[in-house]
C-alpha cells in the first residue's frame, strides 16, 4: 500500500500498528503466561542463583514479568490509540 501526503510516514506506521498490534499483544499475552509459570516454580521450589550471594531466582524473574506486563499493556494503549486515530480520519489532526 502506498501512502503518500504530509503524514505519509505517520499514516503507515498507524497502518502497522493497527495489523500488527493483535499479534503483538497475543505475543505478549503468551510470554506473560509462561513468564508467570517459570516465576511461581522458581518460587515454589525455592530456585536460588548460582553465585556467591544465592539471590532467590524470583527476584528477578518477577521484574521480568512485570517488564512483559508493562509490554502488553503498552501495546495495547498504543493499537487502541492508532484504531481510534484511524477510524476518526487519519493523521491529519495530529501534530
């Protein structure tokens, strides 16, 4: 598709987003889930790292999870604004 105008650059990234954005977020959906599963086995099995310190392994698996979380939230704020943008007309507002 090509996209030509003033917002050409914009228009097609807004394109992108609005095709790509369900798959991203199922992507995201789907690390979350098996991002969460590894979290509660590492906890519940007590899972420590191997260095000298024997960090608990969900500490950073729990930022970890919480960073896909922010990902998948993210994503879909930003379909949902592109969706919104392309069904009232376009680029043409935005500055």
């Amino acid at each position: 598709m090509i996209v030509r105008g003033r917002h050409a650059k914009f228009r097609q990234g807004l394109i992108a987003m609005a095709m790509l954005g369900p798959s991203l977020i199922l992507f995201g959906v789907f690390l979350v889930w098996r991002g969460s599963d590894v979290l509660l086995q590492s906890y519940k099995l007590k899972s420590v790292a191997p260095t000298p310190l024997l960090t608990p392994m969900a500490i950073p698996q729990a930022i970890w999870v919480a960073a896909l979380v922010l990902f998948v939230v993210a994503t879909m704020l930003v379909f949902i604004n592109s969706v919104r943008i392309a069904l009232r007309g376009g680029a043409d507002e935005v500055r």
